[in-house]
C-alpha cells in the first residue's frame, strides 16, 4: 500500500448469490505462538504477584514502578490540576453516558400462578476491574465509558487498570476522569498481567468479580483464558473496527476522516469504506491519502490500513447492509441520506451511527453508550458494555401447598420418565403429607 492507493478495492458487483464470508477477506487468527505467551505471563502472575508484575512491566514495557496502587487523592489532584475546558469536558461526558444507562436501568419482578411465585432481583457485582488502554495514546474516555456503567450499576468496588506512562505514573487526565467516574483504586499496570492480576490477585491488587475494558490481542486472548474464574464483560473488545457506507451525496473528506478515526487507533484494527459508486470511492481513497500525508498518527493509521483496510464497491445499499452484516462491524457508519430507514436491516453491529455527521468520534466521548464494543466478527451474537455485565439475574422461588397439589403430578410424571426416581419422591411424599 502507497499513500496514493490507501485502501484495497474488493469488488463485490458481480457476486449475485447471498454474500459469504468466503467471499471476503477477514483479519487473520491470533497465532498459537501468542496464545502461548498469554498464558505464560498469566501463570507467573498466578505463582509470583507482584513480583511477576514489576518485573513484566519493567521487561514488556520498560518502566520500573515505584507503586502498584494510586488512590482518590492522587485522582482527585489530578481533576484538579485540569483546565477547566477538560475538566467540564470530562464530566460532560459522564453524565450523558450516566444518563443512558440510569434509563435501562431494570425492574424486579414478581409472578404468582398456580401457587408458585417467582421473584427476579438484579444483583451487582461486589467489584468489578476496568482495564482501560495506553501505550502510545491515553484514554481517560475508557475509563468514564467503563467506570461509569458499572457505578449505575451498583457495582460496590470499581478500580482501574492501565499500562504506565515511559516514566513511571499515569497521566492526569486518566486519573482525573478516575475521580469523576468514582473510581476507587488505579492500578498502573497493562497487558496481560494486568488481567491476570485483577482475576486472581496480588498482595498490593485485589481480584475482582468482573473486568470489563477493551484493549490489543493480548489483553483480549487474556480474558478469554482467565473466563473460566471471573466474569469477562462484553465481548472481544479487541482492536478498534469501523465500517463506513456512504456515496455522492457525502463529501468524501468525511468518509475519508471517519475511517482514519478508528484507524488510527493502531495495528490489528479494521477499516472498511462501501459504496456503490466507483468514483466515490476513489475519491475517499484520493482524500485519506492526502490525510496520511500530515496525519499525526500517521503510522498508526497505516499500520491498520496496511492489514484491515478496504474499500468496498457493491450494486446498491441492499448489498451494502448485507456486506454490513457480514463483517460485523464494531463501529457501523451510515452516512448517506435517508440512512435511517435501513437500521431495521442491520442485524449485526457494536453500534450504528446514522446520518452525515454520525461520525463514530461522538460515540468515542460523549454519545452516551459505552465504547466498550465487540469487535472481530463477535457482534453476531454480542452486545456493547451494558448494565447487565455487571449484574447477576437471581431468582427466588416460593411454593405453597396449593402448587403441590395443582403441579405436583407433574413434577413426578417428568421425573419417573427420566430415571430420577429421588427427584418424584420428594413430591409425592409432599402430595400425601
């Protein structure tokens, strides 16, 4: 890829059967080779705590830290420190995104027939661990996308995990959100370790109940390792996706910017234009080139394009939400007029944004749902960050002597059918009684 060709052109005109997978090309699999060292790091956090963490931290990203821990006074400091533009922006934030989630917000409920009665209550999470990335950008925004839900939630302990800066600490703006999203501890560490260390514990790092956050392949093959002994929220919240539909009737420069949004982001990622115009799409192509000319994330931005980053040309805005679909977007962009009709058709997708200014940038910061989405093909079957993360749906059974009778010889008739000759008795000697 040159800068004057930035996308790789898939033309799916000719394809008049449902679209395939096959027919498409998909980011590669995490290799065994890399499964393997996730699983390393995680068992020499399980045997040696901290030790394993400052010396991984020290080795992956060479910094030595001083402490394992920061509290609400050092988050608060930081809030501040802030200038009063980032600071309102900040809190802005949080409210809209408490906003969303205080208004799904579920019910009890309680059902009487036949004399059962049946009570759901909604319980939280004691604790819950949000890992929110860094390297070579900082996101205080992850913190208040993910922080923020699991407070709504009543998730009682909510601490944070992130990779430290080259020089030691975390940056004030990441610990000043901490502060507004209530958060109560923050743990300068990333990577694997840092899921490790939030699902089994340490001496300065208490396991949690739940972690939650997006990140790169490693934190991402991390959860799905340490799934079997703590909640994993979401999905595969791995690197970021965007998928961008639009035609003639949007300034290219648009489409062109939105796709270097998520891009930029890094490597791993995904970035798809469609459209059903040909000279549209190279004139999105002919736009990013020209952006990645001055980009200030310009290598990050390439690095995404160079595996994951595609333009599209399909017969008409059918074939584009069924290509939609396919992929499975993290981030799904309908751009051009009328869009709002076609929302019905999407069946697969993080979030869909619609409309010619719905570029994802507003979902990144301050639209409300969290950014915490699924990505690599998991929106088939998985949801954005949502309450229910955080929460167990626990039901409470009563039964009175009138459900013995009524639906007892039930119980039995199913029972003896099954061989479970135990599970008929404990009614029938009820039924007597």
């Amino acid at each position: 890829m040159s800068f004057e060709d930035a996308l790789r052109i898939v033309d799916l005109r000719a394809v008049q059967e449902p679209l395939q997978i096959t027919d498409i090309p998909r980011p590669a699999a995490p290799d065994s080779q890399m499964v393997d060292q996730v699983g390393e790091i995680i068992d020499e956090v399980r045997a040696h705590g901290d030790r394993a963490l400052l010396r991984l931290t020290e080795k992956l990203d060479r910094v030595t830290l001083t402490t394992l821990s920061i509290g609400r006074e050092e988050m608060e400091a930081a809030y501040r420190s802030l200038a009063p533009e980032l600071s309102q922006a900040l809190t802005v934030a949080h409210r809209r995104i408490a906003q969303v989630y205080e208004a799904e917000l579920p019910t009890s409920s309680r059902v009487t027939s036949d004399g059962i009665t049946v009570i759901r209550r909604n319980v939280p999470v004691r604790s819950a661990g949000c890992y929110v990335p860094g390297g070579a950008a900082r996101y205080p925004s992850t913190v208040l996308h993910t922080a923020t839900v699991a407070s709504v939630a009543g998730v009682e302990h909510v601490v944070v995990a992130t990779p430290p800066l080259p020089g030691g600490g975390v940056d004030e703006p990441t610990l000043a959100a901490c502060f507004v999203a209530g958060v109560e501890r923050l743990y300068p560490v990333g990577g694997a370790q840092a899921i490790a260390a939030l699902a089994y514990g340490t001496d300065s790092i208490e396991r949690v109940d739940t972690i939650v956050g997006p990140g790169n392949l490693y934190v991402a093959l991390a959860k799905a390792q340490v799934a079997l002994d703590v909640g994993i929220g979401s999905s595969f919240a791995g690197p970021s996706e965007v998928l961008v539909v639009a035609d003639s009737s949007v300034d290219p420069h648009y489409a062109a910017i939105d796709l270097a949004v998520q891009a930029e982001h890094g490597p791993h990622g995904l970035a798809w234009l469609v459209t059903w115009d040909e000279q549209y799409l190279h004139a999105v192509d002919e736009a990013l080139a020209e952006y990645l000319r001055s980009a200030s994330r310009m290598e990050a931005i390439r690095s995404t394009l160079a595996t994951n980053g595609y333009g599209a040309l399909v017969r008409d805005r059918q074939q584009a939400i069924e290509l939609a679909n396919l992929i499975a977007p993290e981030h799904l962009e309908l751009l051009y007029q009328d869009a709002e009709g076609d929302t019905g058709l999407v069946r697969n997708a993080g979030v869909i944004f619609v409309g010619v200014d719905a570029t994802a940038a507003f979902g990144d910061y301050v639209a409300g749902p969290s950014h915490v989405l699924p990505t690599y093909g998991t929106a088939r079957f998985a949801s954005g960050l949502g309450l229910e993360d955080f929460y167990r749906r626990q039901h409470t059974v009563l039964i009175s002597p009138t459900a013995v009778q009524e639906l007892g010889w039930a119980v039995e008739e199913i029972a003896k059918v099954e061989g479970l000759t135990a599970h008929a008795e404990s009614i029938s000697i009820r039924r007597r009684s």
